[in-house]
C-alpha cells in the first residue's frame, strides 16, 4: 500500500508541474496601451513582449491611439476573449474604473503600469511622478543660478491634465518654483496641452510666448519629453539658444538624447525605466497567475511598486544607439 500510495503522489506531482507549466506556456496577455505613439508605451510594450518570450507567453496589444475613453471598452473587449490577465499602460483609474469592473466579475486579474491603482488592480508598477517632479524643478532652479547668479530668473511651465502622472508632475515643479527657499524663480506663463494635440501645441505656444516675452524667460519646462520637443525646436526657430532660453522634462528617449548631444535648448532629462514597468508586471503575473500566489504575499500594501530613474544631461548622455543603464532587476 505504501508503494502504491508513493506512486501516486508522485503522479500528482508530476501531473501538478505538467498543468501548471502547460497554462504558464499557453498563458494570453491582453496589453493595452494609451498611445503607441508615444515612445513610454512602445518601450513599455516591449518590454511586456520580451517578458512573455522569455516566458512563452502570448500578448495581444490593443492601441487606444490617444483616446483615453476607449480604455474601460478595450478591457471589456480582452474580458470577451478569456485572456488570462490585463495589463494597461498610462491611463486614469477614472478612465478605467467599468472596466476593472468587468474583469473583476470574470475573474481576470489587471495590472497596471503608470495608472493609479482602482478597485481589484493588483499591481501599478511606475516610476514616482511627485519625485521626479521635484526633481525637475530642483534641475530648473539649479542651472538659472548657474546661468544667472543671485539675480534668478523667470519660468513657464506647458502641463498635460489629461493623465494625473502629468499633473503630479506639474504640481512638485511649481511647489519648488513657489518656495520661500526660491524667491529669485518666477513663474512667468503656463499652459496646457493634452494626448491630441502635443505634436504641435508646445511649439506654438513657445513662439507665442518668445514674442511676448522674449529674453525675459530663461526656461519653458514640460511635464514630458514630446512637450520638450515642440519647446527646443521653437527656441532655435527663433533664433535663440540654449544660452538664452533652456528646457528640461521627463522620460528620456533617442529623440531626446540626441538633442542633448547636439547641444539644443533641450538640455537634460529625467529618464524613466518603462521596461522597469513591465518587469513589475512580468513578475507580478508569473507569482500569482502562473503560481497561484496570493497577491498580499507578493504584492506591497500599497499596490504600487516605484522602479529607479536617472538624471541625464550632456555629461552622462548615452551615446548613438545605446540606453541608459537603471540596473533594475524585477519585483523580486
């Protein structure tokens, strides 16, 4: 009998392992990003497939192309396919709320990557907007004074509302800009863009403000690097340089580096690990899809795990054709 017994559960072991490396093999990933025109969500993406690869996943990407209301609809149309887990990139939990909901009642797990945790989400892996925010404004103050010295100098600041990462970034800069530790900063001018219209507002509203103002503004700073693109382009299109008007952002891309080793007005970047968002993800799916794990045993309290970030300037900028190394290696 106990031969018998040993032979048994050595079958359901072996059973065990093949089922669970049988669904690991055969898992679907519903991916759906906010704009894949966007390099956050083609870098983020990627890095979502070569996870999958490496695990023999399978991932669908559904492309909201800029329209922020197509994510509840989106989800919806994953839950209808029986993916086994979603996963977003850059939305609003308001934006997303139905269909969470939705995923919720069929029991597919959503994890989340630069969207603020709602409802049943697992997991938002980011990188910690209120930080870099600060940050940013730090760098922003630091380089007038070293430009200008005791005398300061004056700011305006293009936002992006529609996405609450770009608010929480707007925000710390202008709490950093409006602190009694930095009476010489003056905020000259803000305005907005949003997901539509980022390719061609900032610039117009850089020229606009050059002929306004012209060399009273020593900076005009977006809360992302496409806005940053629009402002440098503006600044040489004058007939300026980065001498007398400056930017900086955050995110960090081939297009940004590559003004920064051109020495345009674009001069330094926050660059964020969107590949780090993903190996959040990645993990978070394989411990508790693949292995069955209670998400409380893996998952910090919060449902929010920051992955590193680095300040780039000229002197450390990576040369044509490389990145940036953050040295992340996953959630564990």
């Amino acid at each position: 009998m106990r031969k018998v017994s040993f032979v048994l559960i050595i079958m359901s072991l072996v059973i065990g392992l093949i089922a669970i490396n049988g669904f690991a093999a055969n898992l679907k990933i519903g991916y759906i990003a906010s704009n894949m025109a966007a390099d956050s969500n083609v870098a983020a993406y990627a890095g979502m497939v070569d996870y999958a690869e490496r695990e023999g996943w399978e991932v669908e990407l559904i492309d909201c192309q800029g329209d922020l209301t197509k994510f509840s609809p989106n989800i919806i149309n994953f839950v209808s396919k029986g993916v086994d887990a979603i996963a977003l990139c850059c939305s609003e939990k308001s934006l997303i709320e139905e269909g969470v909901v939705a995923a919720t009642k069929a029991g597919i797990p959503v994890f989340l990557e630069d969207t603020e945790n709602i409802g049943e989400t697992i997991v938002n892996g980011t990188s910690n907007c209120w930080a870099m925010g600060a940050l940013l404004g730090s760098q922003v103050v630091d380089r007038i004074r070293a430009m200008h010295g005791t005398e300061g100098g004056n700011v305006a600041i293009i936002g992006m509302p529609d996405l609450y990462v770009h608010r929480q970034r707007h925000q710390m800069m202008e709490a950093v800009f409006n602190s009694p530790e930095n009476p010489d900063i003056n905020i000259l001018a803000v305005e907005a863009c949003d997901v539509s219209n980022w390719p061609n507002l900032p610039y117009e509203i850089t020229r606009a403000w050059i002929t306004q103002y012209g060399d009273e503004l020593d900076a005009i700073i977006g809360t992302w690097d496409g806005i940053g693109w629009g402002v440098s382009r503006a600044v040489l299109d004058s007939g300026m340089t980065k001498d007398n008007i400056f930017t900086m952002s955050i995110d960090g891309s081939e297009q940004t580096y590559d003004l920064i080793r051109k020495g345009d007005p674009f001069v330094g970047v926050i660059a964020q690990n969107f590949y780090g968002w993903s190996e959040v993800v990645g993990d978070a799916i394989k411990a508790i899809v693949v292995e069955g794990k209670d998400p409380a045993s893996v998952i910090p309290v919060s449902k929010t795990v920051y992955v590193p970030y680095k300040w780039i300037d000229s002197t450390n900028v990576p040369a044509e054709g490389e990145g940036v190394e953050f040295g992340y290696e996953g959630l564990f």
